[in-house]
C-alpha cells in the first residue's frame, strides 16, 4: 500500500504473509478488540468506528506468532521474514 500526503510525506507499508497465515489478517483487528475488552482496555461502548483503538504496533503484535512479514519504507518492523 502506498499512501501520499502533503509536504511530499510518502509512506510504503507492504505486509507479505506465508505458509497460509494471510487468512489471520482481515481478522486480526476483531481479536485484538476482543481482547482489550476482555481485559478492560476499552471504556467507550456501542456500534462506532474503533480505528483509534488499534494502534499499529498492537496490530502487528498480534500477527507476530505467524509467518508474516511488514516492512515500511524499506525497514522490516516485524516478522519472520
């Protein structure tokens, strides 16, 4: 993915997955608010956008048990890969 913004900030994200754990990647951010309910992280209720509940590390975190590789701009930030 490839995101342009103003003042020529350009930001690359690529996320390759392996050995079949690409199925985990649309899923992931329903288990990562899963378990901040379950644990209580979460104070605001109802049917809203939760975008700004998951942050990007949280994210990647979660696909860290599986063969997943993410690189921003050229530098791996995690993964197996």
């Amino acid at each position: 993915m490839s995101l342009k913004g103003t003042g020529h900030k350009d930001i690359n994200f690529d996320l390759m997955a392996q050995n079949g754990d690409g199925v985990y990647i649309p899923c992931m951010p329903s288990i990562t608010m899963a378990r901040k309910l379950a644990k209580g992280d979460i104070q605001n209720f109802g049917a809203r956008p939760c975008v700004s509940d998951i942050t990007l590390d949280a994210y990647l975190d979660e696909l860290s048990d599986l063969d997943i590789t993410t690189d921003m701009n050229g530098n791996i930030l995690k993964g197996r890969g």
